[in-house]
C-alpha cells in the first residue's frame, strides 16, 4: 500500500486506480454511486460520490461520468489517507526461534485475509453519537452510570446521520434456575441485552409497517423485497455495532502466540480460537478439559460466539425471521482502551466461517463487517469491580429498565417495571408477546397457531437451517461443538 500511496502522490496513478486498489488491500467495501448534482452547481454536470464501508464522502462533479467519478475518489482519499499513512506496512518475515527456541506464530493461516482494523474517519461519527445518547439518557440515573462501561449500543445510519436505536449494559449471567415460563433473563452481557433491545426495536417498526395508517407506514424502516416475500430494510438504512470493551471468548486471544516446537502449541491455537463458555461468571474453552460438559449449571455461550452466530444468521433472532430479511451490521466497533488490535475479533467472527455461504439458505450469507477500534465512551478499570445490575433501552422509550443481572428480574428502583412480577421486557415471553402482536396485524395466521415460544422459533425453517449448518460447520472445522442449553426451557406458550 505504502508503494502504490507514493506513486499516487507523485501523480503516476490516479485516485480511482489507488481507492480500488486500497479496497482490495484493506478488504473494505467501496461503492462509486451517482447521485443529485449540489444545489450550488449550475449547468449540466454528473455526480457520483464514494462510499467506503457504507460510510459517504464528498460528492464529485464532472462534465462526464468518468471525470465525476474521479473526482469523488479523490475527496473520499482526502478523508481516507490521513488514517491509512500512519500504518506500518511490513514485509512477511520468516519468525527466528529465540533464545528459548522458541517462534513466534501471527496466527499464520490467517494474516493476509484480516480486514483494515483502523477506523474509516466517517464512522469516527458512531462513538461520539454513543456518548452523547447514554450522557442524555443516563444523567438522570447517576446510581447506574458505572454501568456505562461495559455498554454496547446499536446504530442506525440513514440519511439523517447516525442514531443510537438500542443499547444495553452489563456483564453477568443469572445465578437463578432456569425459567419454565420465560420471565427470567438468563444473560445480561451489554452486547446481548443490545441486541434484545435492537429486537425491540424492529418488533416497533414491523408493527408501523403493518399499520392501516400511511403515515405510520412510511416511517418504518421496512419496504417490501423485491421477490415480494419477506420484508427488507429500506435501501437508505444501515446498522452499526458499537462496544465499550472487547468481549469475552475468543476475540480476546492474543494476536502472538508461541509455539515450542516441543510443547502443545497446537493444543493452545485451537483452545484460544475454540468456541467458548461462560459459566458462573468464568469462560471456558469448549475444548478445555476444565469445562465440565456434564454440569447441571446453567451455561451461557461467549458473546463473541454469538456474534459469529449473528454475522451469519442476521441480528433479528428466529422470530423475526417469519417477517424480514436476516438483518446484519455495516461495521463493529470496540472501544480501545486496554485493547491494541481487533486481530482475535476478526479471526473469531469472520475467519471462522470462511466458506459456508454457497451452503447457506437464500438470503443468508458471512458478512464482512469492517471491525475496527474506536475512543472509549466511558472509561473502564480491571480493578473495580464489575456492575451486576444491567440497564437497557431501546427507541421509543420513555425511560430506561434496570435489571438485576444475578437475578434476572427487573429492580424494584427501576424507572421503567412492567408490572409487579418484576419481569424485564426484554425476557423471552416478552418478546413472545411482542411476536404474536406482529402476526395479528400481518394476518399470519400460522404463526398465532404456535403452541409454544419454541415452535414458534423452529417454525422458521429457513433460519434453523442456517443455524444448523453453521454449528456442523464449526464442529466440522475443529472450534469444538456448539453447547446445548438443556437447563432452559422455551416451552412456554405466555
């Protein structure tokens, strides 16, 4: 890159050649899209502007396409070369032992596939969107704002700008037994209560979509698809993942590991990269033999092997599915305190699942995400100890839930409580409820038939297809098979 960036710079290529260059190197995803000439320009001129992982740039203007499209690449590298020129470009190197015998590995197999883990400068606009929204709405809790630093927040990117439209906080899972009625919220890690509060979110929008008043319909975020099936997002929305801390699992694994050439190197590769587990607050390596596969105690899957759940089946979860296209992030972003690269995060979340879309269901797909550090929206410490209450919010709140992590069930103090049970509105029956409004006011009439929360979820044949081919996937790679909850049950029909 450093080459191509210095004959750029010498004029002994142009800004187009460069940019698709870049995007190749650094496996962002670039878009020449024509557009409305600017107000201010008069005559007949064309207009294309560029857009780099969903992020646009400065419109270009030209007498013809080609000198339009030139022109927007060269204001998309104005904003894009200043992070790019920073970075250090080295040449693979053969590793040397050292004196212990020992070489150090960069995660070989891998290391030429790794997308660009630097921030494009136009999502640098998604942290500061994220620190404004939780100062406004937290200020009024100061009791809960030590929550902050572990949350997680979704992003909506329209023409608007960007919104936060759902975020969570937390980082412990329930020490309660499991919930025959789905009132209990098993997990309160902040990326998992943001992306139940992201479902909440779209559970509002399909019901605006399935609305009887226009108004209320043009305002959803869906359209119908092309095909004239599912729902889609409208073509001017995006979503982002925003986390405070790098989340637990194997996107922690260190992006040098040794290898002795005598020891279990092998061992430790597949251990780190391995599906992980959180139980009673510690995670485990599948693979481990520390994990004690037979335990009765309640088992929550890392969220990093969510999120690799996720890129592939879409954020909006089995239910959802019934109604709109698997919905997926432009980009996630983790904030970068105590954090040097996103290396285990790509590995863990994209590597992982390399070549299992052609065997995928119509519609689903291994997203390529950009993933990047970002600034911290609330400094965080090792040493203090870790909140165990948990908070959520979603757009169209009027205020935010607390919920007692170990307990599963809202607090007493809470500014938001759905009644005198306690039970949080992001609990599975809750969602359930919420899922069987959406069938009344589309006439599915087959979905109102379901018995249970459970087969209303296998009713989505497709999503559980995918599901499935994923987890034979990871078995079938070595990361280790994919645990089974045994202890919770979803056969709960309110």
């Amino acid at each position: 890159p450093k080459v191509m960036i210095d004959r750029y710079q010498r004029d002994e290529i142009n800004a187009l050649s460069l940019i698709h260059f870049l995007s190749e190197a650094f496996r962002f995803q670039l878009e020449l899209k024509e557009t409305v000439t600017p107000e201010n320009v008069n005559g007949l001129y064309f207009a294309f502007c560029a857009l780099i992982d969903g992020v646009e740039h400065k419109t270009g203007i030209g007498k013809n396409k080609k000198e339009a499209r030139l022109a927007a690449a060269q204001y998309a590298l104005e904003d894009f070369l200043p992070t790019v020129e920073n970075q250090k470009f080295p040449l693979p190197e053969t590793p040397e032992p050292n004196s212990h015998g020992e070489v150090t590995v960069i995660m070989y197999k891998y290391q030429s596939r790794l997308r660009c883990s630097f921030l494009v400068p136009g999502l640098l606009k998604i942290p500061h969107a994220v620190r404004y929204h939780l100062n406004k709405v937290m200020s009024a809790h100061p009791g809960v704002s030590v929550c902050t630093r572990t949350a997680a927040a979704f992003i909506i990117h329209t023409s608007a700008g960007f919104e936060v439209v759902a975020f969570g906080t937390g980082n412990v899972n329930t020490e309660e037994s499991a919930s025959p009625t789905g009132r209990i919220v098993h997990d309160s890690h902040a990326v998992v209560v943001a992306r139940r509060s992201l479902m909440r979110f779209l559970y509002r929008h399909l019901l605006m979509y399935f609305s009887q008043e226009a108004e209320l319909r043009a305002k959803s975020i869906f359209q119908q698809s092309g095909d004239g099936g599912l729902l889609s997002l409208k073509s001017h929305v995006n979503f982002h993942l925003y986390m405070n801390q790098l989340p637990k699992g194997s996107a922690q694994m260190p992006s040098k590991l040794r290898l002795n050439p005598l020891s279990v190197a092998a061992w430790k590769v597949n251990n780190e990269m391995g599906l992980h587990v959180s139980v009673e607050g510690k995670v485990f390596s599948v693979l481990s033999s520390a994990f004690d596969h037979s335990a009765s105690k309640l088992v929550s899957v890392s969220i990093t092997d969510k999120l690799t759940q996720w890129q592939v089946l879409g954020y909006q979860g089995a239910l959802i599915s019934h109604f709109v296209e698997p919905i997926y992030v432009q980009s996630i972003l983790v904030g970068n305190s105590g954090c040097t690269d996103v290396r285990g995060m790509e590995i863990s979340v994209g590597q992982r699942v390399e070549g299992i879309t052609s065997q995928l269901p119509i519609h689903y797909c291994v997203v390529r995400s950009h993933l990047s550090l970002a600034p911290q929206v609330a400094a965080s410490s090792s040493e203090e100890a870790q909140p165990t209450q948990s908070v959520n919010w979603s757009e169209g709140d009027g205020s935010i839930e607390i919920v007692d992590g170990l307990k599963g069930k809202t607090v007493e103090e809470s500014p938001f409580k759905s009644g005198s049970a306690l039970a949080s509105r992001l609990c599975k029956a809750a969602m359930l409820h919420r899922f069987r409004l959406v069938a009344k006011e589309s006439q599915r009439q087959e979905l109102l038939a379901a018995s249970s929360y459970r087969e209303a979820k296998r009713m989505a044949k497709p999503y559980q297809e995918a599901k499935s081919m994923l987890r034979a996937h990871l078995l079938q790679q070595g990361f280790g098979s994919w645990p089974v909850k045994v202890a919770v049950s979803d056969n709960f029909s309110a």
